[in-house]
C-alpha cells in the first residue's frame, strides 16, 4: 500500500496529510522513503508534534517536492490556550522555488462531533497564522468534517464570509469513499490568494487509475478519503 500511497504523493508539489497515528515514529519516514525511492523528484516532510486529547494522539505532516516549494522558517503548532481544538492546527510556510508566491499552510482534522465548533474558529487561525508569519497568503486545508451530521454546509458564508475568504472545494464534491456523498474536505483561502489560485480544483479518485485497479486492493485500503487539491500561479503573487 505504500507504493499506492506514494504515488498519489508524487502527482502534486506539497501534499498535507492527517492522521498520522504511529507511536513508534518510524510510519511518516518510512512513507517518505517509498517516494523518494528510484530516483524521483526529491520530497521531504514536514512533521507536527503528536496531538490529542486521549491515548489516541495523531500527527500532521506536509511533504512537498524540494526542486518546487521552499519552507520558511520553522513551523508552529497554533497555541490552543483555552482547548478548543482535539487536535490543534499545524502551520507552515512555504515560497515556491520560482515565482513569487509564498504562503501559509494550515492543516486541520476536526473532532467529528466538534466539527461545527472548531470550523467556527478556523478563521481565528488563519488571522493569527497571517500575523504570525507576517504573511497574509494563508491556505487552511484538510479532514474539516464539513459536511453531514458533523456540520451544516450551507452556512459556510456565516463563517468565511466571500469579501475575506475564497471557498474552494465545492460543497457539490464527493470526497470520501462511503456511498452517501459527503464533503468532509476542503480548502479555504484568504481572499489575498484569489490573484493566485488558477480556478481549479478536483478530487482525486485514485481508484479508477488502472494501475489502482489492476493490484487488486480496494479504495478503502488506503483510506476513507479522497485527495482534495488546487492548482496555483507560482507568478502571479504580489504581496
């Protein structure tokens, strides 16, 4: 399955990934070396302290491809002083290695029954991260929960109001393996990046690839998840 894994890995220039859950620390770097096995285009990782609020702690970690993206400076883990979060947010910075663009990443696994609360203050995140980095570029992306019983899409606009915050994954998307359709996923960027991002955006159904299909494992052998992802101008950022 780490083959399958990495190649999903390699079709994009950073990849946030959730729910690391591996005490011994050997799984994050093991996945690594599968990517940058046979002389690929070079990844290294980003990886976050072990979170949680119970025995079941779980790590963020951003793997991005050397030879595009740049991290800056070192990384943070939001400061949760009142506990609001079961797992706080994890934020990097990142320039590209052409270009001008240079951003925030924020990477977020809600608590399914939390869900509609710590969206509520992933805004707050974001705001902090700007000031933080000193960088008003600022992308928060991963496993929200955002949709279903977990969280009521249509109030998006309540929260990331579209004169602050540009929506990018479509609450018309399926990103998950289960038969009801549900956008569990997303991205949300401030509006300083609408001169940046291209329009585009997908969900990865990486089972219908034939080399998927044709190994005989099952899309929920690799998660219950579908990659959500956008594509960015590296030339275009004036901030």
């Amino acid at each position: 399955m780490l083959d399958e894994i990495a190649s999903i890995i390699r079709k994009f220039d950073i990849v946030a990934v959730q729910e690391i859950r591996d005490k011994s620390d050997t799984a994050a770097n093991e996945l690594l070396a599968v990517v940058n096995k046979n002389n690929t285009p070079h990844y290294e990782m980003l990886i976050g302290p072990r979170l949680g609020r119970t025995s079941s702690k779980e790590q963020y970690a951003f793997f991005y491809r050397t030879s595009t993206v740049i991290p800056i400076g070192s990384t943070e883990t939001w400061n949760d002083s009142n506990d609001q979060f079961e797992r706080e947010p994890f934020l990097a910075m990142f320039k590209t290695a052409e270009g001008t663009l240079d951003f925030v990443l924020i990477d977020i696994h809600t608590k399914p029954e939390d869900a509609t609360h710590e969206i509520c203050l992933l805004p707050k995140v974001m705001t902090d991260g700007a000031t933080h980095f000193a960088e008003p570029d600022i992308l928060c992306l991963g496993d929200w929960n955002a949709d279903g019983s977990y969280f009521n899409e249509t109030t998006y606009n309540t929260y990331f109001p579209s004169k602050d915050y540009l929506w990018i994954i479509s609450n018309i998307a399926d990103t998950t393996i289960a038969s009801k359709s549900n956008t569990y996923d997303r991205m949300a960027a401030s509006i300083s990046m609408e001169e940046d991002w291209t329009g585009i955006w997908n969900v990865l159904r990486f089972d219908e690839y034939p080399a998927f299909t044709s190994s005989g494992l099952k899309a929920l052998d690799i998660s219950d998840h579908y990659p959500v992802w956008a594509s960015f101008y590296v030339d275009r950022d004036t901030d």
